[in-house]
C-alpha cells in the first residue's frame, strides 16, 4: 500500500492513519516539542511495514550523537531495510546507515542527492541541517536549505521549520539581517517553533544585543519552553546574555532552575551546563558544588567517544571538580576516537579539534596558562571542523582571553582585548578585558 505525505510524497506501507502519525511525530520534530519519537512509535504499533516510519524513528534517535541513540537507530536501520521501499526511501536508509556508522558526510552527500530529486522532503531537509550543525558547515547549514526554497511556499505545511533553518544557516554564515527577519517570520506562522527562536536568539548573541535577546526570549517562553526537548538550549542562551549584562543572580537562578531542575542526562543540555558553569568560572565566580552534580551526569558517558564536541565538554565538567581519574578516562576516549578510520567522521573531529581542545582545557585548569594559550591560538581557525555554533565556540576565546591575563601575557591580553572590543562594542565583559589591557 502507497499513500503520499503531506508534501505530496509517496510512502510505502502507509494508509491515511499512518500518515497521520508521520506527520503528527515531525510536526513535533519540527518544533522540538512534545514525544516524536513515542508518537511514531505509536504509529508503527499500527502499521509496523511504514517504512518511512521507521526511518524517522532512526533519526530521531541517532541525530542525538549519543550512543544509546545510535543503538536505537540501529534497531529502527534493520527494521526499515527489511521492508519494501521506493528509491526515496532507499536513499533515506542508505543515509540512516551511513549515520549509525558515523560517517556523517557520508550522509550529508546522501540526503543532497536525494533532496536534488525531492527538495520537499522536509525530514531530509532537517537531518541534514542537524548533521551541518554538528559538522561545523556553516555554507551548507545555510545554502542546503536556499536550495530547496523554490520547492516551497508559504501555505506549505512545514514551511515555518524551513525558513526556521534557514534563518539560523544566515545567522551562522554572518547574514544578521537576514536571518533575524526570516527567523522573526518563522515564529509568526508557528509560535512553538523552538528553532526559530533560537535562530533570532543566536543574532542578538552576535550582534551584542544582550538586552534585546533577553526581552525576545522572556517574552517568548511561554511558546517555546513548555513540553519541549529544546528549551534547556534557549534558557542558556537566556543565561548567557544575563552573564553578559553582569546579573550573576539571575544566571544562576536559570542555571538552578529550568536549565538543571530537572537533572537532565542528555548530552544537549550538559553541553549547555557544563559551558555556562564554565563561563562563570572564567568570571571568577564560585559555583559552589554545581560542577560535581555536571560531571556525574558525563561519567556515565564517558567511555562512548561518539562525538567530540560533547567529550570536550564533558572534559570542562572533569577539570571543574579536578578529578584526574577522570579527566584522564575522558582524554583517553578522544584518543581512540582521534585514531578512527578514515570515513569515520568523529576521528577527524577528534584529531583536529577535539584533542587539543580537551589538552587546552586540561592546561587551563592546572594552570599551564601558556600551554593552553599554545593550542587555544593554532585551533581558532579550526574549531569550527567540531560543530557547534559561533557562539558557543566562543567560549574557547573566552578561554584565551582569561589564559593571557592569568599568564601575565600583556601584548597578548591587549591584542586580544581589543579585538573583541571591535566585534563587540557595546559589551560590558569586552569593556572590562580592554580596562585589564591596559591596566597591566
């Protein structure tokens, strides 16, 4: 049996029901809100041959980066190859395959030849702008999806979540303007649109517009945080623009409550904690007992060597309570992820960027200020081969910027002290490292 999406898409094994739960389970993928994959599942249960139903379960599991996700993707893989496909939905498992076995790019190419041929496959569309995310392409984080806009129309459904990612793609590629209007646009035609928000949240972080994100995101909460898997992301975005504006106890209020109440285990919202908690401690603030509660959360983790960018983090939690053992667990991880296979995109990751940032790290909290200056300086231009986003790499400047000073390495402190007053302004926190410039 073949019924089409929503998009006019043929599925295999679909009946209008099944449909339904597909576009039930994306439309809550689109938003990061509500239990995309328990309402796929729920699908499935109903009609266990919907191919593609299987293939956004995979998705939704292995887009996490963490390995009892990419287990679960697995299961989700098999299920999909043993059942009858079209050549849409064969390119989506070949990609699925390609991911659980960690060759990211791989699966980018995948869904760019198959989003050639369907450029209204919005699930390929939003896999592949997770993945240029986690890859650090800010080109195709933008341009993936400029490509597939003349496919579409305002009336589409899903037409917010493409503009949503286009929004956050200009924003990663420089284009403020641009993409806080498209992002603005998005969050006009669908209010639970978490992504568009954090699309205009990441240009008033780049812009320096601290007051204006934490008017926009306030203001704005009670659409996107509740019932959400997202919402720990923009309340440290939240965070991060009161760190700005020197308001420690509202930074440590969010941190103590929507951002950790819940104790989260996901590696996206330890990320998220494990970079405010350090960002405080670069600010010589004291964060008390937070750090021991951040790293038990990694340990569990810390063997899995999936994805760089969140075993360096996880390195930030272990240096922040000092814990050797640890620290030396988690480095040793990065090394055998450094040593992959060519194809397996993690080892490039860890080779080029993850090390040394863990090394950087390491240094920096034992006071080997000027070791970690030597790696933070070579990796600058590179630390965008991790992923993430501009402003979160941004702590690694922070972290330079606090190395000089603690070194006593005055031209350095200088250099780097006025360059940040440059990009931004307005900054009290740039302000303040120009002053220590020139007081040293």
């Amino acid at each position: 049996m073949t019924t089409n999406d929503a998009r006019g898409l043929a599925m295999t094994g679909a009946d209008a029901a099944a449909v339904d739960g597909f576009e039930a389970a994306l439309a809550e993928f689109q938003c990061y809100v509500g239990n995309p994959a328990g309402t796929i599942e729920a699908a499935l249960q109903a009609r266990p041959d919907l191919t593609m139903g299987h293939v956004l379960r995979g998705y939704l599991y292995g887009s996490s980066l963490e390995a009892p996700g990419l287990r679960e993707a697995g299961l989700s893989l098999e299920a999909a190859r043993a059942l009858p496909a079209n050549a849409r939905e064969r390119q989506h498992v070949a990609a699925l395959e390609a991911l659980v076995a960690g060759a990211y790019e791989r699966a980018a190419h995948l869904w760019e030849g198959l989003l050639v041929e369907h450029p209204r496959d919005v699930l390929a569309l939003q896999v592949a702008h997770l993945m240029d995310f986690m890859r650090g392409d800010a080109r195709n984080l933008r341009d993936r999806v400029a490509r597939r806009l003349h496919a579409w129309t305002k009336t589409d459904p899903g037409y917010h979540a493409v503009i949503g990612m286009h929004a956050f793609g200009l924003e990663e590629m420089g284009e403020y303007d641009r993409a806080e209007e498209r992002g603005r646009e998005s969050v006009s035609l669908n209010a639970r649109d978490g992504w568009g928000y954090h699309a205009v949240a990441h240009v008033l972080e780049m812009r320096n517009r601290p007051e204006d994100g934490v008017r926009w995101l306030s203001s704005s909460s009670a659409h996107w945080a509740p019932d959400s898997f997202f919402d720990v992301h923009n309340w440290w975005h939240l965070a991060v623009y009161e760190l700005e504006l020197d308001h420690l106890d509202a930074v440590l209020a969010l941190y103590d409550g929507p951002i950790r109440a819940e104790h989260s285990a996901t590696a996206l919202d330890l990320i998220d904690a494990a970079a405010l908690l350090w960002r405080l401690t670069l600010r010589g603030h004291d964060v008390g007992t937070r750090w021991d509660e951040i790293a038990d959360a990694w340990t569990p983790m810390i063997d899995d060597g999936v994805y760089a960018f969140n075993d360096v983090h996880a390195v930030m939690a272990f240096v922040g309570v000092g814990d050797e053992a640890r620290i030396a667990q988690q480095y040793a991880t990065l090394r055998r992820s450094a040593a992959a296979a060519a194809g397996i995109s993690n080892g490039a990751m860890a080779r080029e960027v993850g090390l040394p940032v863990a090394e950087a790290l390491i240094a920096f909290g034992r006071g080997r200020y000027r070791d970690a200056i030597d790696r933070l300086q070579h990796l600058r231009p590179l630390a965008h081969r991790f992923g993430g986003s501009h402003a979160q790499r941004d702590l690694l400047d922070l972290t330079l910027i606090e190395a000089a000073s603690r070194a006593g390495d005055k031209g350095l402190l200088a250099a780097l002290a006025s360059e940040r007053s440059m990009s931004r302004p307005r900054s009290p926190l740039a302000r303040r490292y120009r002053q220590a410039a020139l007081a040293a």
